[in-house]
C-alpha cells in the first residue's frame, strides 16, 4: 500500500490534511494491525452512525469491506445518513476490543477530518449481506445491490477465475481467438435470438448459442489451440441456474485423444477451484453415461453423497408390476432408516415428484423391527420375487425402499433420481461436505424422436461416434456411444464437449442418419462442411460454464448471484426495463412490422 513517506502534508486550519491532491491512499477493508500508527485518507459509502455522547463511530465500506471511524470530536463530522459518500482522513489505531466479524475488525482510524463527497437518497431496502429486500427489487436498484460486499465478493472470485483459466491455458499454449457475435442461425440446439440486418433487408444474423462451428474452422485453419471466454446467447426458459445470455470459458484442440482432453480440462478445472477457492479438488472420477443413469437417475450425478439406486430389471418376471411387459425397467432405491421418517405427507411429495418425470409410483416398501417386509409393493411380488430383492438389498431393520417400473429406460432413472435427490435434501446429505467432480463419458450417439421419427444428435451433429460403435450406424443407430463428455461437480453440468468428425463421409452418413436432404445440409452448414474438405484436422474440445463455476466457488444456488447485471427468470432486466420497444423510425429502416398477438 502507498505510505506517507516523502509525502507532502498541508493544513486546513488547524487541522494536518493528509497527501493532499490524493483521493486516498488505502482501502478500508485492508487495514491490520500491521497499519497502526498510520495516516490514512479514506472513501467510502456510510454504513452505519452511532453517537455514544463524546464519542462518534461511523462505519465505512468501499470494494474491499468496511471499517469503523472513530471522532472524540463529533463537531469534526458533518451531518451525514446511511449511504452518503464520505472522505475521511486520520489514523490507524489498535481497537481495544476486536470485531471479528469484520477483516479490519483489529483497528479503527482515529478520524481528524470528514467531509462529504456526495450524498444520497434513503436506499430502498437494506444495503448489507443479510437484507430482506425481495430480488426484484434488488435487480431493479442493481447499482445499491452490487455494494453489499457478498456480492461484490463473489464478482471478484469470478475474475479470479477468468484469470485462472487464462493462466492456465496459456501456460499450455492456447491461443485466444474471438469469434462472430453475428452469425448465421443453425438448427440442433434452442431458439436463437435474431437481429435484422438494414442492409440485407428481410434477412437476419442470429447470436452465438456457443462458437461451436467457428473453433471448429480455427482447427481447420491449423491455429490448433484455441480458447476464448465467450459470449453465448440461448432463447429458452429460464431457472434458478440459466440465463439468457451467458458466459463459457470455450476450449478447441487439435492432434489430441479423448484422454488428453479430459486430463487437459481437469488440470483446469482443478487450478480454478485452487486459485479462487484455495481448495485442492481429489483427481476426477470417470462413469458411463449409463452408470451414470442407472445408479444415479441423473447424467449428472451429485457423489458428495452415497445413496445410489439398484438395476432390478430382472425382478420383472418374477412380478405384477401393472403396465409391466417383457424388457420393463426397474429401479430400486433403500434409504437406510428412513421408514421412521416417510410420513404419508412425504410419500405424497414423492409420489409427485414421480408424475412430473411421467410415472407413478413409486412403490414403497420397509422392514420393520423383527424382519418383516412391508409395504405397498409386496401384493405385486411373487415369493421368489420377494426373495431376489431381499438379496439384492439387503435391507435392514427400520430401511426404507422405493420401486418405479417403466418401459422406458432414460423415464425410469430419471423418476426416481429425481426422489433420490429430494430425499437427499431432506436429510442433509450434502451439508458440509468438500466438493466432488467427475467425467460423465460415452454419451449416446442419437436420441430418437417419435414425433418427427427421426434420430436427433444427443450433443450436436458434429459429435464423433465412438470407433468402435461405428457398424451399428448402419444396424442399430440406438446403440452408437459418442466421444461426448460432461463434468459434473456437485451435481451440476459445469460444462462439456465432444471430439469432433473431421471425416466428410462419416459426416454426411450422420446428417442422412438424422433425416437431413442434401439441400438441407447446404442451406443450413454449406459454408462450414466445405471446410472439411480440405484436410481437416482430429479435434475436440470442451467449454465450461463460467456462471456456474462462479456458482459452485461461491456457494450460492442462484445464477443472478455471480453476474453483475442479470436478468430476470422473464428474461427481462428490471433496472432498464429491456427489452424495450424500437421506434417506428428504427423499424421503418429495417422493414419490419410489429405484429401483436391476441
């Protein structure tokens, strides 16, 4: 920090004025012990006033936190309220009784001049980390909400993260590229945000959803490695974790295997968490997608808890299970010591939880003390049935087990990973436990969709399916695996990618697989398949999500918590009020029309 050293000091009266012509020379969160005995200028917005008679406190804050101000000569200060913006000059002593909740909780400053630098109106709600303003109102005086230093806080660990990531991928020869922000739309992915061109008139440029096809042109261009924390822009609805326009730290190589690529986005993952978090994350586990879905109920497991399901396919036959036929799907879940706690009000939640993934159920079952299985479900077990799925889960006395049939593979772990994790929430399982990370790979290759009838591409249509699955391309296109891969941490998509076809014949067999004509293709990726004739590269890459990286090191579940002027869950920002309506001038000019729906 600047000292006084070889300063000039002046005087206002009799008062010594502190390196005048200098706004300030420390910042109030920084000051320690090691700072006593010294001349400060500070600013800072007013917390808070307290006149003990003779004596006046005043509590401070700028970026880097607050700290207390004392006056044994209250006429030294002018009248002031909450959040007026104060210089204060004097110097830095030892408190006699420390305030641990604060940083700079060891010393005050000894205030020998104050004056106002501007003055503000009452706020309209409480500017501090606990406030009981409701968000809306809190994004719509975004400027007051970013001065409570919890989310000032949390700003400032996301640009330890930006940095982080750029260290890190420059250390490794990465080489940051921007890409387009006007881009021609293409299909695969959500609705795309669209800007009317003056002057092509009736055409349109569409936002990036990701730079997808772009870092894949850099790979052919031969630049090799590639980042850049990019823009990206998605027309869908919103949730706690999802914005419209978002950030991602995007990642393309070339010359690299799937292996080099995960243990390349692990080492950043792992020197993010180390840099903003101080936390040293244990190397990542790798799972099959499939794993994943039949253990877990999620392609996005959270592993800071046990708790996994059982596979009991082979319970079927053995059974009545209503709506049960030849190839159902059978998942089971035992809770130990939960059936204590299942109240019909909890099972009824459950129950819920289980139509909205589109099933019934599930079944419940418990073992009472003395042995005896219980429960809804028995009536459709036979005895041998009864038997398999005692030794399969050994229960024990006071466990709880929950049963859900599908004939569909994907509804029937979703169901009751959905209730695993409720359950999860319910008895705390996550609370103070360190954060886990994982590779979710070998993702299906197609998802089939019954409406259009057609295989659509799991990731996207540039995803490389696995060489080994490659003859079931043209046998059974349901069984092809990808080279596609997620991390996952704490139960959060933090990001993920895929190695990419390089292979203009293996690409065009894809996009037919997918029901796209020759026409198709070339209106909507002429221009980027043309590349791949020309010796494309091997390449993959990955992106993380930046806001919900700034998630996890910061612990909040909330998304507008880590972006400094979000949007609304309506995709509207309170503060300015966009979107907004265009002028009729600014829409004559691009030959556009409104048109308002009933």
């Amino acid at each position: 920090m600047p000292t006084l050293e070889g300063k000039k000091k002046a005087k206002k009266g009799n008062i010594t004025m502190i390196n005048e012509g200098k706004m300030r020379n420390a910042l109030c969160g920084d000051l320690r012990l090691k700072d006593e005995g010294r001349e400060v200028r500070l600013a800072g917005w007013l917390v808070t006033k307290r006149n003990l008679g003779g004596i006046l406190f005043l509590d401070i804050r700028d970026r880097s936190g607050i700290c207390q101000i004392r006056f044994d000569d209250p006429s030294l200060c002018p009248e002031v309220h909450n959040e007026y913006l104060l210089s204060i000059e004097g110097t830095v002593e030892k408190k006699p009784v420390a305030n641990k909740k604060l940083e700079s909780g060891e010393v005050e400053v000894k205030a020998i001049s104050c004056s106002v630098i501007s003055k503000s109106e009452q706020p309209p709600f409480i500017i501090a980390d606990e406030t009981d303003a409701l968000e809306e109102t809190r994004l719509k005086y975004r400027y007051l909400d970013l001065r409570r230093p919890i989310l000032a806080k949390r700003l400032r660990t996301r640009a330890k993260i930006c940095r982080a990531a750029r260290e890190y991928l420059e250390e490794n020869a990465f080489l940051e590229v921007e890409t387009p922000c006007l881009n021609l739309a293409t299909p695969e992915g959500a609705r795309d945000y669209l800007v009317p061109s003056r002057t092509k008139q009736g055409r349109f440029y569409a936002l990036p959803q990701s730079p997808q096809l772009f870092k894949q042109l850099l790979m052919v261009g031969g630049i090799e490695r590639y980042y850049q924390i990019a823009r990206c822009f998605r027309d869908e609805d919103l949730r706690a974790d999802r914005q419209p326009e978002f950030t991602q730290i995007d990642v393309e190589c070339s010359f690299l295997s799937q292996d080099e690529i995960l243990e390349l986005g692990e080492g950043l993952v792992r020197k993010i968490f180390l840099d903003a978090e101080g936390i040293e994350l244990p190397a990542f586990e790798r799972m099959a997608y499939w794993d994943a879905m039949d253990f877990y109920g999620s392609d996005k497991p959270d592993l800071r808890y046990e708790l996994k399901m059982s596979v009991l396919d082979d319970i079927v036959p053995l059974s009545s299970f209503p709506g049960a036929k030849d190839g159902s799907f059978v998942r089971a879940l035992k809770v130990d010591g939960y059936a204590e706690k299942a109240s019909r009000k909890k099972l009824d939640a459950l129950q819920l939880e289980a139509r909205k993934n589109g099933l019934e159920g599930p079944l419940f079952l418990f073992k009472e003390e003395g042995g005896e299985l219980l429960g809804s479900g028995l009536k459709f077990l036979s005895e041998e049935g009864k038997a398999l799925l005692v030794k399969r889960l050994a229960p024990k006395d006071g466990d709880a087990i929950f049963l859900l049939l599908s004939n569909n593979r994907r509804k029937a772990d979703f169901a009751l990973g959905s209730i695993r994790i409720m359950i999860a929430r319910e008895l705390g399982l996550t609370n103070g436990k360190p954060h886990k990370a994982l590779w979710v790979v070998d993702f299906p290759m197609f998802t089939y969709d019954e409406e259009e009838g057609r295989y659509v591409a799991e990731h996207h249509p540039f995803t490389r399916p696995r060489d080994e699955d490659l003859g079931y391309l043209d046998s059974d296109p349901s069984k092809v695996l990808a080279y596609a891969y997620d991390v996952v941490i704490d139960g959060y998509e933090a990001g993920g990618g895929t190695l990419r076809i390089y292979d203009p014949i293996l690409q065009d067999k894809i996009f037919r697989l997918m029901g796209l004509s020759e026409e198709e293709v070339r209106s909507r990726f002429g221009w980027f398949v043309d590349a791949f004739k020309y010796a494309a590269p091997p390449h993959g890459g990955f992106a993380l999500g930046l806001d919900r990286l700034s998630m996890l090191v910061t612990h909040t579940e909330n998304i507008r918590d880590v972006i400094a002027f979000p949007k609304n869950l309506l995709a509207v920002d309170p503060m300015s009020g966009a979107p907004g309506d265009a002028s009729e001038k600014a829409l004559e000019d691009l030959s556009i029309a409104v048109v308002k729906k009933d």
